[in-house]
C-alpha cells in the first residue's frame, strides 16, 4: 500500500498540482491584499469616502443583548444576521483582478514558449497503401 502511495507521489503532475495549489493559495492573499487594502480605499475614496467593507444590512433587528461596534465585523462576530454585500463587492474585485492577472500571465507564457509541432500521423491503412505503392515501383 506505502508502495502504492509512494509512486502516485513521485508522479510529475501530483509534485506539479500541489505546487501550483501552495503558489495559487499565497498569489491569493497577495490579490486579497491589494484590493482591500490598495484599490477599494481608492475607489471609496473616488466616491465620497465610502468604506465599502461596512456596507451590509441588517436581516433582523440588532438585539438588545448587543453592545459590540455597530460595523459589518462587529456585527457578524455577535451573532447578528447581516447581508453583507460590500464584502461581496470587494471580493468580486479581488476575482477581476486575479482573473486578469492570471489571463495575462497565459498570454505571456504562451508567447514565451515555442510554437508545437504538429505531427500529422497517416491512418494505418493509408500508411500500408504506401508501403504497397513503394514496393510497386521498386519492382517495376
């Protein structure tokens, strides 16, 4: 079984996947990163100093219980249901971007590589039929 286990490791596509995983995971935060912390106070900043993180609404009235900051992070840690939708924006944005950067980053490393060959392969009867033809004329 360790055998087993042991090949299906060693294979160049499992080592490739899980390094391109840990690569995607930490290229992530880096976007995450950038459109929290650089681009949407930007934009908020564009638009009249909107904190689009704290842009949510209340599904039920705030209990009485409650004493936490009035904010979509305070609220959603005490229990209170809230739609949040201004984090659904930032991470709509955080998705263009990740998206974007990956389609340039195919297109780079499309031009990088070389052009591959086309290897047209004759179906078998047509290679035989030639063969026949070939030995044809060398007996003629």
């Amino acid at each position: 079984m360790m055998s087993g286990f042991r090949a299906f490791i060693a294979k160049g596509n499992v080592l490739d996947l899980a390094v391109a995983v840990i690569i995607g995971t930490a290229f992530a935060k880096i976007v995450t990163s950038l459109t929290e912390d650089i681009i949407m106070p930007v934009v908020g900043a564009i638009f009249g100093g909107l904190d689009f993180s704290n842009y949510y609404m209340l599904l039920k009235p705030v209990p009485d219980t409650y004493h936490g900051p009035m904010t979509y992070a305070g609220l959603k840690a005490g229990g209170v249901p809230v739609l949040g939708y201004g984090a659904f924006v930032t991470a709509l944005v955080a998705f263009a971007i990740l998206g974007y950067i990956i389609y340039l980053m195919v297109k780079a490393a499309e031009r990088a590589m070389p052009p591959a060959e086309v290897v047209v392969v004759a179906p078998e009867e047509v290679t035989l039929l030639r063969e026949i033809r070939d030995e044809l004329k060398r007996r003629a």
